[in-house]
C-alpha cells in the first residue's frame, strides 16, 4: 500500500521557487495498474522519485506498508527500496562497461546474496527475459529493446512488490516498445504494483487507473470499470 499525504516539493530555479507537487493525496492499493499521465513540468516524474525513495518531499507524509518512510535516513531508505521497489528507465541506466548479466545481477551483490545463488538467480532470470544469448553483451553490443529488457530484468531480481517506470517506451521503437509493455504487463498480472509515467496517451490508457497531473497538482484520478 502507497498512501501520500500533503506531499510538497519545491525546487530553487534561478530565483523563483518553483512548486513541483502541491499538496499531493493518493492512495495506492497492492496489485494495482496505475498510469501517472500530464505535460512536461506537471510534477509526475517527480512524484514517481518519491514514491521510489528517490527523492524526499519538502512537507508531508509518505507512508509505504504503513510504515512512514520519510522519516526514515538515507541508509534506511535504500534499503527499503531494495527489498521493495523496482525501477524502469526511459534511458535504461545501465552500467556501459558491464554485460547484461553483470547488469541483472547487481541487485543480488548489493543485497550479499552469496556468489553460487547469484549466478543460479541470473541464469533463471536471463531465461525468463529471453536474455540468454545477450548474457555476455554490453549494452552498447545490444538493441534498445534488449536493454530495456535486461533493465527490467535487473528490476524484478530481487522480486519487489511494485515496479515504478518512467516512460519505459520513450526511447525505444513500437514494436519493442509493445514487447516491453507486454512484459511489465504481464508482471503486473502475476500480482506485481505497476506505475506508470508517460506522455503516451495509447499507454497510458491501458492501465486500470489513470491519475492526471498539471502544475504539480492531480486534476483527475479515474479507475477503469470493473467488468
């Protein structure tokens, strides 16, 4: 369970302060297919930072599990976002000079998951991502669907309950693009949180919530009919 509360985030720009969320309330349930959806500066990138212990509002209250996380320290915060939140990248962040297995299997050395269970959890993972036959491949060496891939692959290792992706599809062509929804899709399905920040209405549209954001504020917050 995500449960903000009077979130405010206020940047320093030259010398305007500027409000990039205002007072932000929302709940969100375990399980749920959220789209996070607005203009460029509307605040949503910057939203998904806090709700990925990313970032820290200025006011307000960030409860995760029922637990308040924004009184918790960096050391503490890190690890809750290791145990519990997996996070997709317009622009992957990969390690360049790490192949795609050494990418995946990051998670599990920052964790101290000793070295025979890391390489059985990556073999497993590789497979489960259609990865095998890229495990040796730098991300330079691979297509950007490939990255994407070993990105979310690298994501879900730890087996997070929620995965948080920022415009997963942005760099990347429409057909790997479906690929890669069809995936975080298809997580989702087996019980995983998924949000979702994009411009892309077509996307956006396929979650079961859609919240609309503009000048740091939620305009709107619609759930999809239940059928």
């Amino acid at each position: 369970m995500i449960y903000l509360s009077g979130i405010m985030r206020v940047f320093q720009m030259g010398d305007q302060m500027v409000h990039a969320l205002n007072g932000i309330n929302i709940e969100i349930a375990s399980g749920e297919y959220v789209s996070i959806m607005g203009p460029s500066g509307s605040g949503k990138s910057t939203l998904l930072n806090i709700i990925g212990l990313l970032d820290n509002p200025d006011s307000g209250q960030y409860e995760l599990d029922g637990s308040n996380v924004t009184a918790l320290s960096e050391v503490e915060q890190a690890h809750v976002r290791r145990k519990k939140i997996g996070f997709v990248f317009q622009s992957f962040h990969l390690v360049p000079r790490l192949t795609a297995a050494e990418n995946i299997e990051l998670p599990l050395i920052l964790e101290g998951i000793e070295p025979a269970r890391r390489k059985l959890l990556v073999e497993e993972t590789l497979l489960k991502f259609d990865l095998q036959d890229r495990s040796q491949h730098r991300p330079a060496e691979m297509s950007g669907g490939q990255r994407q891939r070993t990105a979310i692959a690298r994501a879900m290792i730890l087996q997070p309950p929620t995965i948080l992706a920022d415009e997963p599809t942005g760099n990347i062509d429409h057909r790997n693009g479906a690929e890669v929804i069809a995936l975080l899709e298809k997580l989702h399905q087996s019980g995983t949180t998924l949000i979702i920040v994009t411009h892309d209405r077509e996307l956006g549209a396929r979650a079961n919530r859609h919240i609309a954001m503009r000048d740091g504020e939620v305009v709107s917050d619609d759930k999809k009919a239940s059928r």
